[in-house]
C-alpha cells in the first residue's frame, strides 16, 4: 500500500469518527432550540428549526439552578484540588526506588481495584466523620483512585530520571524541594490529565449527593437537573394536566426541557476541555507505558 492511499483511508476513516462523535452534539444542540414537532418528526435532523428557547426559559426560571451551578462549580474545584494534593505526593513516592515496602503498598492499592466495602460501610464511615449535608461527603469519598495513582506514578517513573534527582541530592536539595520545584513543573501534562478526570467525574456526580446530602441548598447541578427531569415527568404522566392541548403542550415542553438539560450539564465541560486537549496524548500514553 503506497503512502498517499494509506493518507486517504486514514483520512476517510478519521472523518467518519469525527461525523459519529460530533453529530450527537450538534444535533442535541439544535434541538434544544428547535419546535419539538420538527424533531419528532424527524424534519430537524441536524440545524435548528423554528427556533424557541423556551426549553431553556423553563430550565433557568428555577432559581435553584443557579444555586446548584455554584455548589457544583465549588465542589469541583475543591475536590480535584484535593485529589491532585493527595494523588500527586503519593504517585511520586512509589515511583522512586528507594522507598521501602513499595511493593506491599501496591498491593494493598491494587486490592481496592478488585474489592470494597459497599454503600452501607461507606454510608455508616462518612456518617460517623460527620461529613453528612457537607461539602467533604461529595469530595472526600472516592479523592483517589488507584487507576489514578498507578498512571501517575507510572509517569514519574517514564519522564523524572533518577540522575535529575541524584544531581539534585548531591546538591543539597531536600526531596520536598525535588517535589515542589523539580519534579511538578516537569508533570504538567499529567496533572492536567488527571485533574481533568477528576473534575468531569465530579462535575457530573449526583449519586453520592443524593446519598449524603439531605439539604436542598447543598445540592450539585446535576442533582437540581434530575429534579427538573423527574417533576417534570410526573406532571406529563399526570390525568389532571387540563385536557388534551394541555397534553399535547406538556409532551413538547418536556422534549425541549430533556435537550436543554442536557447542555446546561454539559457545557461548561465543553468549553473547558480544548484549553487543556494539547496535554492528553503525552500525559496518558506516557503514563501509560508499563514499567
């Protein structure tokens, strides 16, 4: 096979991924803000049709929305700084070769892959740290993961040689002052990655939320939307909506309101994502490569 029609199937193929990862999110966009008749009716397959935002109007005119937004947007920022304070000193430890009981200390992490204690334990553990209707029962179970801690290190182990930090000792330098001042501006990309990770499993958490918090104001966003979603799909199951118009009214609100959901969630997580694409492939594959 010649070069140029190798460049062809694989610009061929790399199209059609492209047209299957993007057209769900163009077409939810458009929807969103299309007549929910033309998207039943299949006449809006890919740009808006009979533009309304009164999908977004029903969403937003919950004044909890806002109040989720920012909870969440604490959540996340606290909770990966957390994750990246604990993952990071940790990973670093256990790739060095002269920690000792390295490798009783990867087991018993690699042991949390396979098995835990359950919700109930962990329910009965957060409850008696006194973290229930607070911030740290959504941050602080599940900070670190050993996935996590075994790519990181994984990383320092491929990109920190160990002559860097012999000069570096030799010196005079304390290994906090390797840490702080060597070793993390070198880890850019994977604490980008990891960080990353971290904030879209946490921007997107309700279910620990709806286990631990009990108080409405402490509520993420994606708690607040479910709310949304759930009232909004009982008043269409509801005999009493008003007659059939009112019916027919209901079902295209909660079209429109299920699309609209679904940006809101989404889209600041969208944005953020391209500012730190750049460092994915040479922070996963690098801390990726087996030892």
């Amino acid at each position: 096979m010649s070069d140029k029609t190798f460049e062809i199937l694989n610009n061929t193929f790399l199209t059609i991924i492209l047209i299957i990862v993007v057209y769900p999110l163009i077409f939810v966009l458009s929807a969103s803000i299309s007549d929910p008749q033309a998207v039943s009716s299949g006449k809006m397959w890919l740009w808006p049709v009979d533009i309304t935002f009164k999908g977004y109007e029903k969403v937003f005119a919950d004044s909890s929305i806002w109040r989720g937004y920012g909870n969440t947007i604490l959540y996340t920022i606290v909770g990966t700084a957390v994750h990246l304070f604990v993952l990071l000193p940790c990973a670093y430890a256990l790739s060095r070769k002269e920690l000792k009981g390295k490798k009783i200390i990867l087991w018993f992490i690699l042991f949390t892959m396979l098995f835990n204690g359950g919700l109930i334990p962990t329910y009965l553990v957060v409850k008696s740290l006194g973290m229930l209707d607070t911030m740290w029962a959504i941050v602080i179970p599940g900070v670190v993961g050993a996935w996590s801690i075994l790519v990181a290190r994984a990383f320092f182990q491929q990109s920190i040689p160990d002559q860097l930090v012999e000069a570096s000792k030799i010196d005079g330098a304390s290994d906090f002052y390797i840490f702080m001042r060597i070793v993390l501006p070198l880890s850019i990309p994977i604490i980008a990655v990891m960080a990353l990770f971290h904030a879209v499993n946490l921007w997107n958490q309700y279910f620990n939320a709806l286990i631990y918090l009990s108080d409405r104001d402490m509520y993420p966003l994606q708690l607040i939307l479910r709310e949304i979603l759930v009232v909004n799909q009982m008043q269409l199951n509801d005999p009493s909506g008003g007659g059939a118009e009112s019916l027919v009214e209901q079902v295209k609100t909660a079209g429109l309101i299920k699309y609209s959901v679904i940006i809101v969630s989404s889209l600041p997580l969208l944005i953020v994502y391209p500012f730190i694409q750049r460092f994915f492939v040479q922070g996963v594959l690098i801390g990726s490569i087996k030892e």
